[in-house]
C-alpha cells in the first residue's frame, strides 16, 4: 500500500484488469496520483486478462511478413467491417470512429509500443475466424493471431510492473475488497465513488470470494474510469440481454470468465447518466468443455480447434457450410440454437487432435506461459500437448474409441436424453472419407483443409494433413461434446475517442471514463456484431491507455 490516501488522487480507477492498470500505467507516468479499487482480493490483480492465451491483432507485423503473409491496413479494414456489420446509426456512431482509430492503433504504433516494454511473441501467427465467406463477409482473410510470449500474464507483467512502481513511489493506492455500489455525482459531474469494504478472502485467483460487509467507503477525484468488465460471468444476465437473431437463451452454458464479472458496474454508472448500448451483441464460443479441475463455478475451457474435425449437431447432423471449426463463431452459435438442444460434437482422430488441438488460457499452455522453450518443442513432435491429452484422459466430454459404432454408443450414452441418428453419422463420414480419394473435391471443408495448408504456419503445427477419419492408422477415433461458454460483452457504455462516457443527450458526462469490456472496447461496440479475435486485449490495451492519457490531461 502507497503512502497516498484516497483522499490525495487525482484519478479513481474501477476494475484492476488489463483495462484498468493500463489507465492507471499512462497515469502513473503523467505524474497523477491513482486510486486502484477492486472487488476482489489481492490474488485476483489482473483480472480476466491473467487467464488469456494472449492473443493479439497487428496488422502487417515482422512476425507475419516472415511467414509469407502480406496484409494491409486496407484489407484489416474490408474484413473489421465486413464482420463487424455496424447497422445502427446511433448507437454505432462512436463505435465506428473507434474501430477506424483501432485500425491504425493495430498497424502503427501498438507493436512498438508494446515492444519497448518487452512484450515479445511466438514466431508462428495464428489464423483466427477464417470465416468462409466472400471477400466482404466475416472472417481474417489472413492471419494476425500473435500469441504473446509468456500468454496472459507476459502482457500483463509490463503494466502490473508500472503499478507496483507506482504504489513505490505514493502514486498509487490500491484498495481491494473495495466494492463500488454508487458514482458519487455533483452538478452534473462524476467527483467519485462510494461503496461496501468486504472482509477479507483468501480466495485463490478466480475463485468465489465473499460478499461480507465490513464498512462503508467513499472515495473522490477529479476523473473516474470504469474498467470493470462485461456480464459473461452473470448468466442470468446473459440470458436477459439475449438476442433474438440468435434464437432462445440457453438452458445450461459453462462460464469461460468467473464469477465477479456480474455486469454490476454497467447499472451504476448508468445511473450515474451513463449512456448503455449494444447489450444484446455478445461473444460466446461453442467449443466449450467441462473444465475437470475447476476454478470458478461451471468454469469452462475452450477448444482452439484447427479446421479438420467434423462439427456435428446433437443429433448428428453435419453442420452447414461454411460452419467449420475456426470459422465463425456466432454464426455457429446462431445455427446450432435452432437445432433445440444446447450442445454439439466434434468428431476427429488421434492425428487431428495432436496437430490441431489446443485450449485456450494461460494455464493450459504452460510452454508459452512459462517460456519453457524445451515444453514448446514438443508442439511439433508426435503426441498432442500434455493439457490436451489430460483433458482426453480425465475431461467428462471426451469419448475415445477403436471403432465408430463404439463411439457411437458411448456417445449416446453421455446424452441419453437427445437421440443420435447414427445411420446419418456414419453415412457424413463416409461420404466425407470418399472425397479424399483424389486430390480435388466437392466438400468445402475438405478443400479448406488443402488451402490451409498452403500457409506456412497452418501445415507447420496447426492443420493436419488431410486423411480419411475412419483411417484405422490416423487412429484411435475422439468425439468431443461441445458446450456454449460465455466470454465477452461487445457493448457497454457509450464513449468518445477521448474515452469520455456520453450520456443519453450525447455530451460527455465530466469525471467520467469508461475502458475495456465496460465500454464495448471502445465507443460502446467497436467490433459491431463479430470480432476478428486478438482484439479484446487489444481493445483493453488501446481504450486503457487513451482513457488514463484523457483524464490525465483533464
């Protein structure tokens, strides 16, 4: 703890994630005095960011030039908007402004800046959302995927280090177990924050904390910034602000974010005049898993899954073109809610999964997380990484088998209560097989596989080279059953370029700030309705850092 007392600071800042410690970094460095106040404990510094792959989005960085990809600011931007879909003049007015900002942030000054922190990533981009549709639709058109050396916490470390320098110097306060129920408002302007001191917790990282209350609080500056994340962790929230362009809320979904990340903060400052937009534009993936050794509540892991398993419906039809894995997210999302059932399979073998196979998060890549150049070599000998095979050995969505009717029964029997149409099953792989016997085809994923590989990366470790799945030599046979987990909020609170919160009249509200998943990323929604992925990072990165750069110089 800072010498500094609340009372002393020039700037509070909501939320101690990724968002909020960038603010609070740009702060620091203009010489302003900061107040830090986050609901959970200690352990919980760095919010949902720790757990990240790390992924981020450059635009025609070293990393792709050297393997053979050329992109363009101009081509980043046909696919941002072909994705992002903005379709609402109002509430996309501000999100707009701050996608095309983002665009040059992304292919100017973002890698250097993080660079000269030491921020350093792994050679080999990955090719995210590769969407399946025309030039203009959703989708990269090449990949920009730059995992972060040391995942998560590597892009942390840099401003966690500001931080803590800053609490050295008396610059910083950081008050957790600090709950904001309430933005303080004077004439018209933010002026601070009050709210309940809760006991204290020793809750490991993610893990529920209590809600006790100790004491009351009450904190004032002269800026508020409000970084404190979206409503993925609040699924009844969720389900209330569910679109109906994608069908009826689901009944059972895991939570990839935990528990704390409740959306609470987005009602209190609309009551503070903030302007709420987009709530029913979210990010939830399909590819979800049982986590076996839970942290959080029905804490799920995603699959990041190359294109080669076969996506099946919970009764075992194929999913429709171009619905592959790794394709299209949402657009996966938004079929499968019209089958009427809340899970999925992937259908694949031994060989697929140990190319193709890998989980998103920081602990479940411990070679890039910890560095550990001997672990990461493994990645391209035989066998899958050790995570993912754990999760094949003990995960409860994982049926592995010798034959197809064996896997077929077993599958039934993990979901008794939805009929497999098996007859339909063995006749899609079959029929898939038969397309491999020459070197063309009319099966769309099976030409999307040759393309694949085709870029340096995807055949260096990320696709498999392409073979019948009912190959006895590629085997044994995996299926996969796939659950909805929720993740992100792509609206939030309405702001302007300089991060101001904007009220329901369009002026910015004085005192207030708003960064990170609160804001949408950026604008209330800089990514519309899709993201292009490696951009929720990046959005906390750039709104963070223009958010704490605008209140320092109010």
């Amino acid at each position: 703890m800072s010498a500094a007392t609340p009372a002393q600071s020039d700037a509070i800042v909501i939320g101690a994630g990724l968002a909020g410690l960038v603010a609070a970094a740009e702060l620091i460095d203009a010489g302003k005095r900061v107040t830090i106040l986050d609901q959970e404990p200690e352990a919980s510094l760095g919010g949902q960011a720790w757990w990240s792959f790390g992924g981020l989005f450059l635009i025609d960085s070293p990393e792709q030039r050297r393997m053979g990809v050329h992109d363009s600011i101009d081509l980043a931007r046909d696919d941002w908007y072909g994705s992002a879909g903005f379709d609402r003049d109002d509430e996309d007015a501000w999100g707009r402004r701050w996608a095309e900002a983002y665009l040059d942030f992304a292919a100017g000054e973002k890698r250097s800046w993080l660079h000269a922190m030491g921020v350093r990533w792994f050679p080999v981009v990955g090719w995210a959302e590769r969407g399946g549709y025309t030039a203009t639709g959703h989708g990269n058109s090449v990949p920009r995927f730059h995992i972060t050396w040391g995942t998560g916490p590597g892009l942390l470390a840099p401003f966690l280090a500001r931080v803590r320098a800053g609490v050295e110097s008396g610059h910083v306060t950081l008050l957790f177990r600090h709950r904001v129920d309430e933005l303080v408002v004077e004439d018209g302007a933010v002026v601070g924050a009050r709210g309940s001191v809760l006991a204290p917790d020793n809750a490991a990282r993610g893990a529920a904390s209590n809600r006790d209350v100790t004491a009351d609080f009450e904190v004032r500056a002269a800026s508020v910034i409000v970084s404190s994340g979206g409503i993925g962790g609040n699924h009844d929230l969720v389900r209330e602000q569910w679109p109906a362009r994608m069908g009826t809320p689901p009944v059972s979904m895991l939570s990839g974010v935990p528990a704390h990340v409740d959306g609470r903060m987005l009602g209190i400052a609309a009551q503070a005049g903030g302007r709420l937009v987009n709530g029913d534009r979210m990010w939830h993936y399909v590819e979800g898993i049982e986590n076996y050794a839970p942290v959080w509540a029905k804490h799920g892991i995603r699959i990041l899954p190359g294109p080669s398993s076969i996506w099946l419906d919970a009764t075992g039809k194929r999913l429709p073109v171009p619905l592959f894995p790794g394709f299209d997210t949402l657009g996966t999302l938004e079929h499968l809610r019209t089958t009427g059932h809340d899970h999925s399979w992937f259908v694949l073998t031994q060989k697929i999964i140990e190319k193709e196979f890998a989980l998103s998060g920081s602990e479940q890549n411990p070679d890039l997380t910890g560095k550990d150049i001997p672990l990461l070599l493994q990645r391209v000998r035989a066998g899958a990484p050790g995570p993912v095979e754990a999760f094949k050995d003990r995960g409860a969505d994982f049926i592995v088998a010798d034959t197809l009717d064996d896997l077929l029964d077993r599958m039934q029997q993990l979901t008794p209560d939805v009929p497999i149409d098996a007859a339909r099953v063995r006749w899609e792989i079959a029929a898939r097989d038969r397309q491999l016997d020459n070197e063309f085809s009319k099966d769309s994923q099976v030409n999307a596989l040759r393309q694949a590989r085709n870029y340096r990366g995807d055949k260096l470790i990320r696709v498999a080279s392409p073979h019948k799945i009912l190959d006895p030599s590629a085997g044994p046979l995996i299926a996969v059953k796939l659950h909805i987990l929720t993740r992100k909020s792509l609206g939030g609170l309405q702001t302007d370029l300089d991060a101001r919160v904007l009220g329901s009249d369009g002026a910015p509200i004085p005192g207030l700030y708003a960064a990170g998943e609160a804001a949408g990323f950026g604008g209330g929604g800089v990514h519309g309705y899709r993201s292009l992925e490696g951009t929720f990072l990046g959005g906390c990165l750039f709104s963070g850092r223009t958010a704490g750069r605008a209140a320092a110089a109010q």
